[in-house]
C-alpha cells in the first residue's frame, strides 16, 4: 500500500501500548483532507463495529488477533502484496509488526485480542 493510499485509509488510528502518538503536524494535515483521527487503547476482547465506509489504522499490530464476530472485513497489511477477507467466526493473528487496515464491507462487528 502506498502512503498516500495509507492516507487515505487513515480515519482511525490505534496505537500500542507504549507506542508513540501521531504527530500534531500529522493530525493537522489529516484534519485538512477532512480525515477525523483518534487515539485508541484497546483492552483485551474489545469489540467494535465497523459501518460502510469507516476504516482503522492499526500502528505496530504484531500480535495482534483480530476476530470477525459478524458481517465482513476486509484487512490490509501495509507493504504485503495479498488482503485478507474475514466471514462472520474467521479470525487471524497479525504476525508482523506492521500497520493494518481494517474496513466493513459493507459492515463488520470486530474484536481485537491481545
């Protein structure tokens, strides 16, 4: 995935314990492009729900076991040439530690696991 397209998917950013949070600089240039971001700290087993049209950025996700519980996701990991699809029960564990992009297609109930 390019940065720019990285940019465009950018609408929520989750970062790590200990990870370091988004630049003012980056929040401001994101805010410009009409991009809202926020800092997440996840919890074990926190579920969220991804509508039609929203995307998470997920900051250093090694580790990270992320469980489709309905609907449909779509995940792309930066710098891998394939995505993957998740179905309503499918799960995979991030085995880099780079950036991925979550997005309901159209919608997904998702949980991610530490």
């Amino acid at each position: 995935m390019s940065n720019s397209t990285s940019r465009a998917f950018n609408k929520t950013q989750t970062t790590g314990k200990g990870r370091t949070a988004p630049q003012p600089a980056a929040i401001a240039a994101a805010a410009a492009q009409g991009y809202a971001m926020i800092q997440v700290c996840c919890t074990a087993g926190m579920s969220f729900r991804l509508a039609g049209g929203s995307t998470m950025l997920l900051k250093h996700a090694s580790g990270v076991r992320i469980v489709c519980h309905a609907g449909t996701l779509w995940m792309s990991e930066y710098q891998r040439l394939d995505d993957s699809v998740l179905q309503a029960g499918d799960s995979i564990t991030v085995g880099s530690d780079r950036d991925v992009v979550l997005s309901g297609l159209p919608d997904a109930q998702v949980a991610l696991i530490s």
